[in-house]
C-alpha cells in the first residue's frame, strides 16, 4: 500500500485499516509457526504497512 493512498484516508478509516493488518499478521506470524506459510516476506511486507498506517496516522494527529 502507497503513502499517497493512506494519506486520503480519514483516521476512521486508518484505524481499521491498522487493525485489519495487525490480524493479517497475527495469522501470518500463526502460519509461519506451524510451517504452512508460503512466502515469508509476506510478514515483512505486512509490517512496513502497519508503518505506513502509523506514521500516516501520527502525521494526521499532530
């Protein structure tokens, strides 16, 4: 997900979008353990969105 893209985001909006890649990584990180995750960049990729989605929501709020 691009920077551009969050930032037209409302923080409604943001704080799902937040919540939604934290559960995404709970399962990816829940996957890994077990051995059934096919591509382990995935969860680096899943965490610099969660950055993104913070930053972007530290931008709006300060």
């Amino acid at each position: 997900m691009k920077a551009a893209e969050l930032k037209k985001m409302s923080a409604e909006e943001l704080n799902a979008k937040l919540k939604e890649l934290k559960g995404e990584l709970f399962n990816l990180r829940f996957q890994h353990a077990i051995n059934q995750l096919e591509n382990p960049h995935k969860i680096s990729d899943v965490k610099k969105d969660i950055a993104r989605v913070m930053t972007v929501l530290n931008q709006k709020n300060a």
